[in-house]
C-alpha cells in the first residue's frame, strides 16, 4: 500500500492514503464541507445506546478531542461548511423499521425504549443530542436522518449542491456502519471524500480498522484516509500562504 512519504504533495493537498488529496490538487474551503456524523450521546456518551448495548466507549468517544481541535481551526477559515448529522427516529416510530428494531431488542437497548438519557434513538431525547464538546454553532446545519447513511432521507445532497459542495471531510462515528455508509453513498454521487482515522471510532476496533482499509483498496475506491493532524497543516499552511483560488476569489 502507498505511504505518505511516497506522494507528491502540491500546497494545497493533503497527505494521505493511498493518493494526496484531494484528486484535483488543492483543497478549496469554498467547494468543501467538513462533515461530523452522529457524535450524539447515544453513540459515546454514558448512558447512551452503545454504553446500554455494553460496548467500551473508549471506542467511539477518542474521536471527540480530534474533531474538537479540528473544528477550532475550520471555523477560523472564512467559507468552510460545517454539517452535522444525527441519527434517530420520530416520538411515534413510524420511521423505524421493523426489523432495526428487533435487532435492537436483541442486544438490549431497544430504540423507543426508555434509558437513562431518554427514549433510545428517539429525536428530542437527551441521548439523541450532539455531545456538549461538540455542539454545532447557531449558523452551522444539522442534518436529522432516520438510517445510517446521511443521504438516505435527508435534503443532505440539496445542501451540498446548493452551496456548490464537491468535496467532503468524513468524521465522527461510527466508522464501520454511520460513516463509511455515508462515504459511499457520497461517493456514488460524485463527492470527493477524505476520512480522518483519528476523528472517527466503532465498537469493535477491529471494524474500526477494517472499514478504513477498505477506502484504501483499488486506489482509493471511496476517496481517501488521512488524519487531522494532517489536514490541520495543510489549513494552516494554505492561510499561511495564499493560492490561486484566493488570488481569483474562490478562497475567501
């Protein structure tokens, strides 16, 4: 597999695996969103559907510091979109389907249920609620979906287009289910994607780890893996260091 060392990287791109992203050359803010999937309580805080379910939370809640730092420095950066998603379902259920809530029961933590931070996967719940070190600013847009993927019966693929969105920065979690779904599902619409390895988590690090390594196959069949640390320097370097976009007005 091609390291980070092996790539030429322009100004603008990124390092990461297997190609320096993005494709095309040169992150533009202004053509980019930084997507943060499902940091909600119910999937890493105490309390929630994944702690109820019995799993280590240490798995999903590492990605809340990265993400936390990263969004210090893409808020800074005129231009660059934040988009939260959050899963979950109406008070009466009548957008759960039957089967994800049987599956659900079996292992515990039924969605609808009552829990220590309310009705599980219940939209308005405590448990439902974008964890506190990560709440989104009163003008940053949040996308509620009823599935794992955040294209499936959202207006996500309207805001995208609408605001001229062509590439995409994947974090949160979980890696393996929320989103690499969400990836693929980009990526079938033509969305250059990039997932951060520190800024994502699952319940199983294994699945953590497999879910990535599939982005990488076929030279890249989903986009490509990085790490914020990565994608911090390449921001700061680019306002550092003005491009060619900024120079004729795309980089603002």
């Amino acid at each position: 597999m091609p390291n980070y060392h092996q790539q030429q990287i322009s100004k603008g791109s990124i390092p990461s695996i297997p190609y320096a992203w993005p494709y095309d050359g040169e992150l533009v803010p202004g053509k980019t969103a930084l997507l943060v999937i499902d940091m909600q309580t119910d999937f890493c805080g105490k309390s929630g559907y994944v702690d109820r379910m019995g799993y280590d939370l240490f798995t999903t809640a590492r990605a809340i510091e990265p993400i936390r730092r990263l969004l210090d420095v893409v808020r800074s950066i005129p231009g660059f979109t934040v988009i939260y998603t959050r899963e979950g379902h109406r008070p009466d259920l009548s957008d759960l389907p039957d089967n994800k809530r049987w599956r659900s029961r079996q292992i515990g933590a039924e969605i609808g249920s009552e829990g220590r931070a309310g009705r599980i996967l219940v939209r308005g719940e405590p448990g439902w609620q974008i964890v506190p070190e990560l709440m989104p600013l009163p003008d940053e847009t949040i996308v509620d979906k009823p599935g794992k993927g955040g294209f499936y019966a959202t207006s996500l693929d309207m805001i995208l287009k609408n605001r001229g969105i062509t590439h995409l920065i994947l974090t949160g979690i979980t890696t393996d289910v929320g989103v690499q779904t969400t990836m693929r599902e980009a990526n079938d619409r033509g969305y250059e994607c990039l997932i951060l390895e520190d800024c994502t988590g699952a319940t199983d690090i294994n699945n953590h780890v497999a879910a990535l390594n599939m982005v990488t196959m076929q030279g890249g069949v989903f986009g490509a893996v990085s790490s914020s640390d990565k994608l911090i320097g390449t921001l700061l370097r680019l306002q550092l260091e003005p491009s060619s976009h900024e120079r004729t007005g795309e980089f603002i």
